[in-house]
C-alpha cells in the first residue's frame, strides 16, 4: 500500500467545512451559514439535512 487511507468522521468534516466557509476563504460576500436542525442518523431521501449558506439563498 503506497499511503494509509485517510479516515474522518462526518462530524468533523462538516465543522472543518463551516469554518473555511467562515473564515478562511477570502471573500466580499456575507459569510453567515444556516445549519441545519433535527437531523439524525439514517435520514430519508426527503430530509433536508445540508447546511445552507445566506449568500446562496441570495443568489437562488
């Protein structure tokens, strides 16, 4: 095996993303991020569980 596969949890995949979106990514727009509520594990097809972003609320 060439490397070790790289193995995180979701969890903290998605707080590292909302903290780039926040603050490390460079830009003019609006940084504010509307996370979801109620989510569980095993969600249906149907449940809105993604975190939304004001500016692409704004944009659609």
């Amino acid at each position: 095996m060439l490397f070790e596969p790289f193995v995180e949890s979701a969890k903290f995949a998605a707080a590292y993303r909302n903290h780039h979106w926040q603050h490390v990514r460079k830009t003019q727009l609006a940084t504010e991020i509307e996370l979801s509520e109620g989510v569980a594990p095993y969600p249906n097809k149907s449940d809105h569980i993604l975190d939304r972003l004001e500016v692409d609320e704004i944009a659609t």
